[in-house]
C-alpha cells in the first residue's frame, strides 16, 4: 500500500564500502535476512541511537565501537535482541567475534545491528551459518540487495543516492533505510545505513550525521512509538581523491552535507510512504511558533492523534479534531483567536474558528487525495517546523495484531 513509492532509483556505488547478502532462515527459511558490510580500511563511522531506555543488545554494543576503527557492520532481521538481558549482549558479541575471526579484523571493529520480535533469543547459531556467504557475496553493487535484506514488515525496500562534482572528482553519497512500524524515531530510523567515499574527520562526520537525522528521521512518525533498536550510521570511506573535510565549512562540506540531507531526507520518507496499512502520506507544517519546540510539540501532537489518523484514512474533513489536537498540545499560554489552520490550499480555520469562506466539499476533496498537508499558522513568533506522518488504517491493526503469528 506505499503511497507515492515505487521501484528503487540507481543506487550508486560507494567505492570502498561493501555489502552482502546472505540467508540464516531466522523467520522464514530461504529468505535473505543477514547484511554484513565492510568499511575500508580508515573509514571514519558516525552513528545516531534510539533514546528508548531499552535498548536493544546490538545497540549498546554499536554505542561502545563506533568510535572505531570500524571494519564491518553485521546486521540481522527477525529478531531484535532487545529485552534479553546479558544473554542478549553475549549471543551480539559472539557473532560479531565470529565474523571478525572470519574476516581476521578486531572484534571490536565489528558493530552488530538488529530488527525484528523483541524478547526472543537471538539465534546465534543461524546468523553464524550465514556469515561466510554473506562475506563471500561483498560487492560494492548490492546496495538494493542490501535493501532487502534489512526488510521487516516493509513492503518495498527503501534507498538513495546523490552524486556531486568538486574540482573534478565525483563524489558519491547512497543510503538505504527500513522501517514501516514502531517509528517516532528520537534519534534516527528503525534502520539506516548511508555511506559517502569523501574524507572526514570523525567528529564532522557525527555532527553532520546528528544535523541530518534531525531534519529528516526525527521528524517522520507513524504511530508514535520509538523503538528499541533505532541505528542510523553514516560512513566515510575517504576513497575520494580530495582533501579531508575537517571542518564544517568551506565549499566541499557544504556540497557534501546537502548529498546527505537530500539522501536522509529522501528515505526517511520513504519510510512513511510505506508505513504499516499506510493509505495517505500526510505533511504536518506548524509555522509562527515561538520556539522550535512547541512547533514540534503542536505538529506531533496533530500526527499522533488516532482520532485525526482514522479521520484522514477514511478521507473525512473533520477540521475539528485538528483544532482539539493543537489545543491539548501543552503549548503556554496559546491564544487561540490567532490560530488558522489549512488543508492543502484551503483555509478550514481561521482564527480559532471556522473560516467563513470553508466548505465541507473544499475539505472532502483535498482529503480525498494520497498526499495531504495540513499547516497551521499559531502567530506567535517566526519559528516553522515540519513532520511527516500517516493515516491509521484496517491494515495497521492487522500487522501489528498478527506481528508474532
């Protein structure tokens, strides 16, 4: 049911990162669910983690390597390895250790990434039968293999890529992502992997990393819950032939941190175009807020709403439900009277009421449409912030009813 999603674009190579593709059978067997990718050596990893205080075993032990040198990045599906405990850390360490005797690299210079059932054991076991395969399949063509593999309850897989000239030397930035349910991010994706063959110094790569999830994953949500496993990685392989970027300034940073904006911005919302029984793909802009946060406090407040979700699935124009969502939003002291809301194009509410010139048709058609925005004008200040979200559907309720069986 993707709204608006098709087929992947060209996903171009990243010279010195590789990624293959292997099977372990841990829900269904058959089905490719082990990715390792390889970083060359002297790449510099920046990572962005999920807030949730539970956080998954791979997540901790990601948390504690990527300041590096990181070699490999070893991700499962069908099994998150949250909610496990010591046993969970040991069984993540161990398949690290055993891809890194494979690949004769430090362990440490492993990360571990899961996504799947929380509370179950990890198979360890499995995943170790599929790493010589995976190993053996490393390419730098498999980016949309790489797609797939990291799929849960994705329908389509999700990818990016930007390419820029700088005195001559092309410069390439791909990413890929998954995720459909579970997503108020609080930090990145369910699941992202962005790589870039520039040169830059750790501590740029992290900053531009945390810039760009900010303005892109942390700002999608499709039913508000964060999970235990959120992981967004950005890679520098530095196979570039260009100075390194060591600073946040100057003509290749800027070129360079537009490439990932774009590639973040671009898969994060691919995410929501294939949320869980999505049916609308739903744009959120609060202008004239006195602060960033209470932008984002009135936005999400808008996206969570079941009541305004149900509405939107079921294409009805019920303008005062968004009202009620901005009002319980905690915002101080709102007045109300400077506040206009609109559908599309179409004015529904103007301060603090319904417009005089809003008709039930004007708001029927715009919510019959697969891409809606709803803007709201709170006239307090010049702040502006975006999210994007969907509608709750049958389906939604059906996935995640039926997610164990």
């Amino acid at each position: 049911m993707a709204v608006g999603l098709g087929p992947l674009p060209t996903l171009h190579p990243v010279p010195g990162f590789e990624l293959g593709i292997a099977s372990a059978g841990i829900k269904r067997p058959g089905r490719k669910d082990v990715v390792v990718m390889r970083c060359a050596e002297g790449s510099s990893v920046a990572g962005v983690f999920t807030l949730n205080a539970f956080c998954a075993a791979p997540v901790i032990l990601a948390k504690k390597r990527v300041l590096g040198p990181v070699r490999y990045l070893l991700t499962n599906t069908g099994n998150a390895n949250a909610g496990t405990g010591e046993p969970g850390l040991a069984a993540a360490a161990r398949t690290c250790a055993s891809l890194a005797a494979m690949a004769k690299v430090e362990e440490n210079s492993v990360l571990p990434f899961s996504t799947g059932v929380i509370g179950e054991p990890l198979p360890v076991e499995k995943i170790e039968s599929a790493l010589q395969a995976a190993l053996d399949d490393l390419s730098v063509d498999n980016w949309a293999a790489a797609a797939t593999g990291i799929m849960t309850t994705d329908t389509l897989p999700k990818g990016a890529s930007r390419q820029f000239v700088q005195d001559g030397v092309t410069v390439t930035v791909t990413g890929i992502s998954k995720g459909a349910g579970m997503i108020k991010p609080n930090m990145a994706t369910m699941l992202g992997y962005i790589a870039t063959d520039a040169k830059v110094a750790q501590g740029v790569l992290q900053d531009l990393l945390r810039d760009a999830a900010n303005k892109s994953f942390n700002r999608i949500t499709i039913d508000g819950d964060t999970s235990t496993n959120d992981c967004c990685m950005l890679i520098a392989t530095g196979q570039a032939a260009l100075p390194e970027v060591t600073q946040a300034s100057g003509a290749l940073f800027a070129a360079l941190k537009q490439a990932v904006f774009e590639v973040c911005m671009e898969v994060a919302q691919a995410i929501v175009r294939d949320g869980e029984g999505a049916t609308k793909f739903v744009t959120v802009q609060v202008n004239g807020g006195a602060t960033h946060q209470e932008c984002l406090d009135v936005g999400y407040a808008v996206a969570h709403s079941p009541l305004i979700k149900t509405a939107l699935f079921a294409s009805d124009p019920n303008w005062g439900r968004i009202l009620a969502a901005v009002g319980r939003a905690g915002v101080a002291q709102l007045d109300v009277s400077k506040i206009d809301v609109f559908l599309g194009d179409v004015c529904i509410a103007s301060q603090g009421c319904r417009a005089a010139t809003y008709t039930e048709a004007q708001g029927a058609k715009v919510m019959a449409e697969e891409e809606i925005g709803i803007r709201i004008e709170l006239g307090r200040g010049n702040c502006s912030e975006t999210i994007w979200t969907t509608d709750l559907s049958h389906e939604y309720v059906k996935i995640n009813a039926e997610y164990r069986t």
